[in-house]
C-alpha cells in the first residue's frame, strides 16, 4: 500500500473512531504508518497545474487519444514530460479513452 493510501487510511480510522478517542500515534501504529510519513505534505511542482490543466484540453479535443499520444503532442508543443509523469496525472484526473462504439450494419 502506497504512503499516500495509508495516509488516507489513518484519516479514516481517526474519522470512523472518532478523534478524541484514537491518537494519531496510535491510528499509525496500527496501520504501520510512520508519524513523519503521515505529516508530510508532498511537494507539488511549480509546473504541475498548467500541465494538468493542458492534459485535460488536450484529452477533451482529442477524445480518442490516449496517454502515450497526449505525451507526444506535448512533446511537439515543446512541454517535455515524461510519459509516467503524463500518466500519473492521467490517472489522478481520472481521465479514460471511451470505448469504440460499434459500426452500423445495414438494415
């Protein structure tokens, strides 16, 4: 299980349990989560939401393009991001390329 998930994961037990009731020490303990990890905030990078605002236009232009097509787009726009940096932020998005729609047979 991820940092993050754990993180997630000690925030509902204190929730479910209430807070005055479960310390924070305790919640981690349990759940095998170290305190700092549970306190840090990860760094978000300067770049990162014109990025994400540019993957979903890109994504809603081209709704048939995945991923791996919106990292080489990006790439010819000049924005060098790696292709798991595009697909991290695809997936936090929750973005989907749908599925192909059927071909019409004659009547």
């Amino acid at each position: 299980m991820s940092p993050a998930k754990r993180r997630l994961a000690v925030e509902h037990v204190r929730r479910a349990i209430g807070r005055d009731r479960v310390s924070e020490r305790r919640a981690c303990a349990v759940l095998q989560q170290a305190q700092n990890t549970q306190r840090r905030i990860p760094p978000l990078a300067a770049d990162e939401p014109p990025l994400v605002h540019r993957i979903v236009t890109l994504a809603c232009d081209f709704g048939r393009y995945g991923y791996r097509t919106i990292e080489g787009l990006l790439h010819l726009e000049g924005c060098f991001a790696n292709h798991k940096r595009v697909e991290r932020i695809w997936k936090h998005e929750g973005l989907k390329v749908p599925k192909m729609q059927p071909k019409r047979r004659r009547l």
